[in-house]
C-alpha cells in the first residue's frame, strides 16, 4: 500500500527544499536559526510526524544533515516506489531517525562555536562595564584624599591652637591654686593647705558650738525674764530666777548639734520651703490659725505670715525658737506636747509637723495625735510629713542616719494610729521618688515587645519597693 500522505506535489515540494538547503548559505543559515542547542525543534517534529505536515518536518531535518545524507534523501525521493513505501516501516525508523538528527544538532561544532561566540562577546561588554566603573572609583577616591589632605591639615593646625589655649588656661590655674596654697598656709604652699584647712575647720565648728551655746543661754534668760514677770509677786525674785536657771540647766539638752546635722544631710531649706508651699499651702489656707509643730528658725511660719495666714510655732530649740521670735514671729520654745495641753479645745485651725513624728516615743505620739484631735476644730486640718520606710532606700540611708530617730513609721501603722486617735477621711500623700536610682524599663516596642510585656511589671513592682517614695504625708481631719 501506498503512503496517502505523500503525495506527487509534496514530494516535488520536498525536492525543492532539499536543492535549497545543499548550498553553504543555507546550511550557515540553519546552523545560526539553531541558536545555542535549541534542541527542542527535533522533538516539535517528532511529535507532528503523523500529521499532514509531516512531509515539512522531515525536510527541516534533512536541511540539518550532511551533504552525502541529503543526497541519498534526494535520490530516495526520486523513484517512483518511495510512493509506495509502507507506512509501518516509515514509522518504526522515525525514531531512530529523530534522536540520531537530535544528537547531531546537540553536539554539532558550528552550534557550540556560536554559543561560545556570544558567551564572549557577553563577558567583553562585561568587563568594560567593571573597567568603567573602576576608572570613576579611582577618580572620586582621587577627589576624596584631595580635598581630606586638605581639611585635615586645617582640623590639625586648630586642635594644636586649641591646645596652646589649653595649656594656657592650666598653667594660670595652676598659679592661682598656688597663691592659694600660700595664701592658707604661708611658707608651705599647697602641700601644707590640707591640715591648715583641717585646722580652720576645727576652730569654725568650736565657733559653731560656742554661738549655739550663747543663743541657747539667752534664750533661757528671755524665757526666765517672761516667768519672772508672771511670778512677779513672789516675795522673792532673785530665788525664782536662780530655780528657773537651774531647771533650764537640768534640762538642757544632748550636744549633739543638730542644726548642722540637718542642714549638711536634709538639703537646702530653700528648695525644701519651696516643696512644702506647693504640697500644703492651699491646704492650710482656709484653716486658720496654723499650729507649726518643730518650727524651727521659722522659715514656714514666715511663708505663712506672707500668704496673711494666721500661724504659731514651738519647737524644742531654745535657739532656733529664739531666732525666729527674734524676726518677729509668733514663736515658743518648749515641747509640743506640753503646749497643746494649755491650749483650749477646738481652738486650732490646723496643725502641721514636717519630719517630727519620727522623733517621737509611741506613747508620747499617741498623745500628741489625741491632743491635736481635742485642740482642732470640728472639720480641722491635721498634716504629718515623716520618712517612708516602705521605700527600702529610706530605711537603710537617710533614716538610719539619723540618731534622734526614735522608730520608722509605716504608713499603715500611722494610718492606724490616726483612726484610733479620732481622726476622720486619713488620706496619704507620697512624694520625692527616687527616680535617679530606678531600673529601666524594657522597651514596648521592636523585637523586646514580648519580653516587656513580662518583664516590665515585675520591675515597676521592684523599683517601687526600692526606688520608690521617700517621705509620705498623712492628711487628716477632725470629726465635723
């Protein structure tokens, strides 16, 4: 049986193509259509092989082949019985036929070659690329140590003039550091200023004590002076002046000097006075008169007396009781307690202690707090500022320091003692956190999200047992 397939025309179609493709330009054309191993055309053509452009496939192929092949191809088509040629066997050779084209187009010199060719040419414009490239690096490189020499040069020349000026200030310092010594300790210099100064500060404390010692004395007369002319009509003045002498004597207190200690270690009175107008001065302002317990040289008194608020002090110190009397503040001397108890009921607006209470036995200040309920008046005012040993920096620094402290009071205990004694609506105020020393949280946001969301509360709990308030205040009031 013949092949239906091909057909007189196509045959003399195929014979035309294969004339074509003999000359040399034609096989250089095939080769360069192949394009770097597209190998996938054979397959193309493998897969169509039963369709009616079959006759087309097997004419690329044969374009491909050599010259003798395509000359046996040519020779094939021309006899007549190739018309004839069962179809089976054209389809058992077609694949032998297709991997050996397959194989050649794979490995043929001319493909290989153009790949090669154009891999170079690919790597040329590669490296003139890079080449251009380094030549504008080299020349910005170039610029850059140009114009750094330059500034370098000028960066020196002004650090060593500033260094000159330096050297300058130091030595003339050091000259007057010199004179200093000198001026100190004549004939030793700098070297024998230390003990001098030693020495200076020794006589400036003795001066201290001996001025404290006086003010004390002539407080005690002013206070002997006052009771003399009550007891004026005793028979016997001189004896009552030479008992109240020798009372104030028995009694006279420690010599520890106090003052100093407070003005070396609490802070400035300045910025204190401040901190308490801001914390009770409106406080204090409808309840009047004001009862100033621990006065001191009267520094809140005379803020009070500024403001027009009727205020009063008493404070243990005959000579910082003496002092603000002396700057025409109401004034005594004497102990609270004792003070509160010739006061008539209801008879006090307010009653105010900063950093007394502490100072104070427990049975002596559960007095205090029960005097200060009869002697306000109904709706009265009480405040009570005091160290807060809650805070752990408190209790082993600034409150242990101080030997006339007598027992730390936690703000519940005072809260306690406040309600038992008779106080009304007792409320806290917590201030001075020590924020320099508190631990830093982590931060909410970036990769530590997670990590502060279970960190942070333990160290806000942390920094608050060690870190956290200094002093609080109770703020209470009188039954109404």
């Amino acid at each position: 049986m013949s092949d239906p397939n091909l057909t007189p025309e196509r045959g003399q179609a195929l014979r035309q193509l294969l004339d074509q493709s003999a000359s040399p330009s034609a096989g250089d054309r095939a080769v360069k259509a192949q394009g770097a191993g597209e190998t996938d055309a054979p397959d193309q053509a493998a897969n169509d092989a039963q369709t009616p452009a079959t006759a087309s496939a097997d004419t690329s192929m044969a374009s491909t082949a050599s010259a003798p092949g395509r000359e046996s191809v040519r020779q094939l088509l021309s006899r007549d019985s190739v018309v004839g040629l069962n179809a089976s066997a054209r389809r058992r050779l077609s694949p032998y036929k297709r991997k050996t084209l397959r194989l050649w187009q794979r490995f043929n010199p001319r493909n290989v070659m153009a790949r090669l060719w154009r891999r170079d040419d690919e790597l040329d414009r590669r490296f003139a690329t890079m080449e251009l490239l380094r030549s504008e690096v080299l020349s910005m490189g170039l610029r850059v140590d140009a114009l750094g020499a330059a500034g370098l040069d000028h960066k020196i020349t002004e650090l060593a003039t500033n260094l000159e000026l330096i050297k300058g200030e130091v030595r003339g310092v050091s000259e007057r550091i010199e004179q200093l010594g000198f001026a100190i300790a004549p004939g030793a210099g700098l070297v024998g200023a230390s003990p001098r100064m030693a020495e200076l500060r020794e006589r400036v404390n003795a001066i201290d004590r001996r001025v404290r010692q006086l003010a004390q004395t002539n407080a005690k007369l002013l206070t002997a002076t006052a009771d003399i002319r009550e007891t004026a009509h005793n028979s016997n003045p001189d004896d009552a002046i030479n008992s109240r002498l020798d009372g104030e004597q028995t009694s006279s207190g420690s010599g520890f000097d106090y003052v100093g200690f407070e003005q070396r270690f609490r802070g400035d009175p300045a910025v204190i006075l401040e901190i308490v107008r801001q914390r009770y001065l409106e406080l204090l302002r409808p309840h009047q008169p004001v009862l100033d317990v621990g006065c001191g040289r009267g520094e809140l008194l005379q803020m009070l007396a500024d403001e027009g608020i009727a205020a009063v002090g008493v404070d243990l110190d005959s000579g910082m009781a003496a002092e603000a009397k002396g700057r025409g503040l109401d004034a005594h001397h004497g102990d609270a307690i004792e003070y509160l108890r010739r006061q008539d009921q209801a008879s006090l607006g307010a009653i105010i202690s900063t950093h007394v209470v502490e100072h104070l036995e427990l049975n002596d200040l559960v007095e205090f707090l029960e005097l200060s309920v009869s002697r306000l008046r109904p709706g009265g005012l009480f405040i009570a500022e005091t160290p807060n040993p809650a805070t752990l920096l408190v209790l082993g620094n600034s409150y242990i320091m101080d030997p006339t402290h007598v027992w730390p009071l936690h703000p519940s205990l005072f809260t306690f003692l406040c309600e038992r004694a008779g106080f009304r609506s007792v409320e806290l105020l917590y201030g001075a956190p020590a924020t320099d020393y508190q631990l830093d949280l982590v931060p909410t946001e970036g990769e530590t999200a997670g990590v502060a969301e279970a960190i942070n509360p333990a160290l806000e709990r942390l920094n608050q047992v060690l870190f956290g308030p200094q002093e609080y205040a109770v703020i209470a009031r009188t039954p109404e």
